[in-house]
C-alpha cells in the first residue's frame, strides 16, 4: 500500500487513490484543486475526517471549507478527545462525541454533526515524507463560522460571545440576534457566554420579539420622526435567569447525535428555579424532518410559569470555541401566549396542518376558543390530520366541529395531574364536547420503568408525543391521533382498549369475536369493561369463573346479551329519545335485549329488565368503522349464566388479578 500511495501522490491521479482505498472521490477531487490542501497532504502528519460523495449532493454551501475536515495530529478512533483542533485559520475546533444506542453496542462516534462510518474509518497511510496520516470517512460536511462577503471576524476562532459581537460579518442570514444580545449587555451576563470550557448556546433569532423589532420612522418634509415603540413585552421578561436557562453546560450538543428526547440541566437549576432543554424530532415527511427544543421550568418563581416551552432551531451546529451555537425561532423558559394565539401562531410550525384545518374548514371553532378562561388543547400532529383529511369525514362539517371539541378541555390539565390522578383507577375528563369525556391509561415500560400516557377519546386511542407546552391560559399537548375519528373496526379497538381486555379475551376463546371485523355489519356492542366483570365475580361468588371460560358456548350465549346487530347504529342519545318505556333491541341471539335509557348530569345510565338495576354508561358513543361501542359498568348477565356443570374449583379474587395472564395462555392452547 505504501509504494501505491506514493505513486499515486505524484501522478496527480486521486480517482485511482479513491477506488484502492473506497475514498470518496469528490473530496479527493476537492483537494487535488486546492493548493495549499495538497502540500498538507504530501508534506504533514494529518487526521483526514472525509465526507461521502452521498453528503456532498446533500450539501447546500457553495464553499467547501478542506482544513475544517483536517487536523495536524494523526489520531485514530480510540485516541479522539472531546475536541480536535483542525486547520482552520483561526483553529476552529472539532468536537467529539460519543453515543451507545443501546446497552452492550458498540458506541457511535460524531465530528460535529457527522456521524463517522466506523468500517470505513482508522485507514492509516504514511506520506513521501514518512508522516502518519489516519482517514475517516464522515457521513457529512463540516461547516466552521462562515463570514458574509468582504466581512472580517473581529476575533479568530470566537467564542459565544465573539459570535454574538460579530454576528453582522457572520452568514446567518436571514435572521438576526441584536435584541437578545442587547439584553445579555445590559444583564450582565456576557460572561456565561465568553466562559471557557464547553456549552451548547441558544440564541433565539429577532422574529422571536416580533413588536419593537424594527424602528419606525416617518419622514414629515425634510424632518425626521421617530416614533418611540412600546417595550416588548416579551423581552422585558428576560431576566438572568431566563438567559441562564438557554445554556447548558459542560456539552457540545449537536443536532445530530443529540440525546432525544432525555432532559438535560441547563445553567439555570437551582433548588427553587429548575429549568430543563430537551432536543425533539419532528418527523415531516420520508428522510425528513425538524428539530426543536424544549425547556421545562419547575419550581417556578412568580415571574415564570411552570411547564414546556417549544422552540425550532433555525439554524443548527454553529461552532464555536466554547461549544456550539443553535439559533432558535423564539426564547425558551418564557411563556407569553394564550392557547388561541399559540395554535393560530404561524411561526409554531408543529401543529400547521391543525391549524389549516381549522381556519378552512372550522372557523367557528376559533371563537368558541376565545370565550374560554382556561383550556388544555389535545393537539394532532401533521401526519395524522393529513390522514384524517384523505377520508370522506370532511365532509360533514357540524361532525368536524364536534370532534374538534372533543381535543379541548375547559381546565388547565398537566401530565403530572393525569398520572396522580391515574393511580388507582382510569382517569377521565369531561371535554368542550357535551356529554363526551376523554380518559387517560398509563403504559410502563417494563425496561426503564417509565410511564408514558394515552389519551382515548371518540373510539380512538392517542399516544402523547410532547407535553405540557405552557401557554398563559393552560396546556397544550401533542399526540399522534385525532380524537373521534375510527380507523378500528369493533373487534380491533376491543383488542386495543386497556379497559376491555377481559371482554376481547372471552370473545377471542370462543370465536364470537371472528364476526366483528365485518364491515358489511353495523354493530352496537354493550361492553362490560374489566372493573365491572372483576366486580360481578366478586358479588356473585356461586359463578365459577374457570368453568365459565372454558365453557366457549356457554361464554359465547354470555356475550350475545351485549351485541345489537341492524342496518344502523344506536348512540346513546338515539336509545335515550327511543326509550319512553322499555326499549327493545335484537341481539345476534335468539333472545332480544330489552332496556331503558335515561340521562342525568351529562350522563348516560342503563337498566336491564331482567334484573332492574340501573347502571352507569361508562363511556358512551366509542366510535368505530364498522359500529359503536358502549362501556358500561355491570354486565348483563344471570348468576346461573355462570353456573355450568363442570369441575366447581373457585378462584378467589386474588386469583383474578392473574385472569389476564391465564386468558392469555388459554389462547395459546
């Protein structure tokens, strides 16, 4: 390799050297070009970090910057520190970092935010000099500072601050940072931002205060007035703490191999003032996507208020001496819009399909909105209004409004308030929608033990993305569905469903769950959810539960008393207005369902004329493709239904806790 290499160096012929070694070639080429490149490459001891041919048509800029991917140090992986001082003419450094995707992996490694491809990396080859020179193959191209045209940086190689001093000079168009850089002045804290060592620095851009950014001025003949504009209420609650709270210490975090999703202290937490970033993606479409942070404030003082605030870094990986720079579209830590103005704000580019749809279709829904005290917004991301938009839903406008209803509740909820309130039981809140709730399930994960929540309302289960963005009136939360819309036949939300696992298991054993993926059918179905079968066993000690699952024909006669099949559906309201005295309803068996209907308080109750017990709707109206589920919260069904004349061993309501374990492996037989 060695005698190929030298040849190679003086023949000029760098697609030979990139076809021997699997360099990329467009790099190389780059080089060959470059002067002062070549005499580094046949003259010194080099660490090459080379990008793909893949980045470089991924590349936007016009100028490649060579020395920013070189450094005079030959070092293989293992010898990488946090930081590699490159060539650059101001010694911009390269910063290192290391990340294991999962326990027991092999760790990932970064420059910047280029992740180096391992199997192509560690090529250590010896120059007409005899210097050691080691290749990695990177997975993007590096970008240093880059000055605007005939622009000049005041310092070589700045700091945070040094950046936020020469900004104009910088290229960072289209935006600019004087305003939060005159409040960092006039606080005094310039000092965080020149301190040595390493951060990661947010700075939001100027759009972030949008009254006052701009003088206005007035041409009177030839006199010149300038009208004094207001302070902006924004910036003046920037205080040092707020500024604290946009630097995290001690990390270079790059957009790339960023921690997602994990919180990380900035320089603002102390015992009574917390204040947290964590990097989110959000994916927009195949290969694509945009990155935001969040800052979390716990503990807040008066002039703060508690929870999430969201923000998109416009400008990612600026690298600095003292770490990275991301711009960002707005400040962090300070909440300073009501839910209406945040979901209509055109600049929050996390819910804009939402938003769209709204304004085209539900303007209404707007004013409703502005009639409100407090309100918590239950917020779908892109993808799923994109999906919900493509069915013929849309067409019925008075439906769209009250399934945008349903994603708004009139109290200021937190996730911390649905997990306390989620302990013991499932946890359920009345929405803007009469007479609809939405209820919360926590799912731990059985590895790291963390619970994450789901909200279900409508019939359709949504997981929560990102919670508790703070606005001034309450609490916006992102999740992954739209509430009301099905996209489940009735057997596939009774598989889903946290609360009906015992009704999908006693249908799945008995096949009487095969008929109700049928989509020709329209099926109402009374469900018990589990509290309500586990309470039955209890009050009726005689039923012998294990006979009763193993006896299919007599479960399957069990669960015919709860299904309504017909050429339509009954929703609660319709059995209520149909039930001035005893309604009756055929079931898929031989005998029909007869009941009475009533509402009180926005609630709907049942009453089975075989035993007369009124008994509460848990949850009404659980809407599917192919029918409507009803949650109720006593089954219909006869103690001697459970009576069969099998093996009479008993379980006790200990043993119930284990029933979905045991259902679970009866399936498998």
């Amino acid at each position: 390799p060695l005698r190929h290499y030298r040849l190679i160096i003086f023949s000029g012929d760098f697609e030979e050297l990139a076809l021997l070694f699997q360099i990329p070639f467009q790099f190389y080429s780059l080089i060959e070009r470059d002067e002062m490149a070549m005499s580094k490459l046949v003259h010194h001891p080099l660490t090459i970090f080379a990008p793909t041919n893949q980045a470089f048509q991924r590349y936007l800029n016009n100028k490649t910057h060579l020395n920013y991917h070189m450094s005079s140090t030959p070092l293989r992986l293992s010898q990488l520190g946090d930081t590699v001082r490159s060539l650059n003419d101001d010694g911009t450094p390269l910063y290192i970092t290391r990340r294991r995707p999962l326990s027991g992996m092999q760790e990932d490694l970064y420059v910047n935010s280029a992740k180096i491809v391992r199997e192509r990396s560690n090529m250590e080859f010896k120059n007409t000099r005899g210097y050691t020179q080691i290749l990695h193959i990177i997975d993007d191209v590096l970008t240093p500072i880059t000055t605007v045209f005939n622009k000049t940086l005041d310092t070589p190689n700045p700091d945070a601050w040094g950046f936020l001093q020469s900004v104009e000079a910088i290229n960072i168009e289209p935006h600019r940072v004087r305003s939060f850089r005159k409040k960092i002045l006039n606080l005094k804290r310039d000092q965080v931002f020149k301190k040595s060592g390493i951060s990661t620095f947010f700075i939001p851009v100027e759009t972030g205060f949008k009254v006052g950014d701009t003088h206005t001025e007035l041409c009177v003949s030839i006199t010149f007035l300038v009208l004094q504009v207001p302070p902006n209420p924004t910036l003046s609650m920037i205080d040092k703490r707020v500024i604290d709270g946009h630097v995290i210490p001690n990390k270079a975090i790059f957009t790339t191999p960023a921690p997602y999703g994990k919180p990380l202290e900035t320089l603002q937490f102390e015992d009574d003032l917390r204040v947290t970033i964590t990097f989110f993606r959000h994916e927009t479409g195949k290969n694509t996507h945009r990155v935001f942070v969040v800052s979390n404030t716990m503990y807040s003082n008066s002039r703060l208020t508690p929870g999430a605030v969201i923000a998109e870094i416009v400008k990612p990986n600026i690298p600095v001496a003292n770490g990275v720079v991301h711009l960002i579209h707005r400040p962090l830590v300070i909440v300073d819009m009501h839910g209406l103005q945040m979901l209509t704000d055109n600049s929050h580019t996390l819910w804009s399909k939402f938003r769209d749809l709204i304004e085209d279709y539900a303007p209404e829904f707007l004013n409703i909105l502005r009639g409100m005290n407090q309100m918590t917004l239950f917020v779908p991301q892109d993808e799923a209004v994109t999906q919900m938009m493509q069915t013929n839903f849309m067409s019925n406008r008075k439906k769209l409004l009250e399934v945008l209803m349903m994603h708004v509740v009139p109290d200021a909820i937190t996730i911390d308030k649905i997990k306390r309130n989620n302990q013991n039981h499932i946890y359920q809140i009345p929405t803007m929608n009469s007479r609809r709730f939405i209820y919360f399930n926590l799912n731990e994960n059985r590895t790291t033990h963390d619970k994450s929540v789901t909200v279900e309302g409508g019939g359709v289960n949504a997981s929560l993305v990102l919670g508790d963005i703070a606005t001034k009136d309450g609490y916006i939360h992102l999740i992954d569905r739209m509430l009301g819309v099905s996209y489940m036949t009735v057997q596939e939300k009774l598989e889903t469903d946290p609360m009906l696992n015992l009704t999908y298991h006693f249908g799945k054993l008995n096949h009487f769950n095969d008929q109700l993926n049928m989509t020709n059918k329209r099926f109402t179905y009374f469900v018990p959810r589990d509290k309500a079968w586990i309470q039955w066993f209890i009050e009726h000690p005689a039923a012998n539960l294990d006979d009763f699952v193993r006896d299919r024909e007599q479960s399957r006669l069990v669960l015919e008393h709860h299904l309504i099949v017909a050429d339509r559906v009954f929703s609660m309201g319709d059995l209520r207005n149909m039930s001035h005295d005893s309604l009756i309803l055929p079931t898929i068996g031989l005998e029909s369902l007869q009941i009475r209907v009533k509402e009180e308080d926005n609630r709907y109750f049942i009453q089975w004329k075989e035993t007369g017990r009124w008994t509460t709707v848990f949850r009404a109206d659980v809407e599917c493709t192919n029918g409507l589920i009803h949650v109720i919260d006593v089954p219909f069904v006869h103690e001697y239904d459970m009576i069969t004349s099998g093996a009479h061993q008993r379980y006790s309501i200990g043993s119930l806790a284990l029933l979905l374990l045991v259902l679970a492996a009866l399936a498998t037989v």
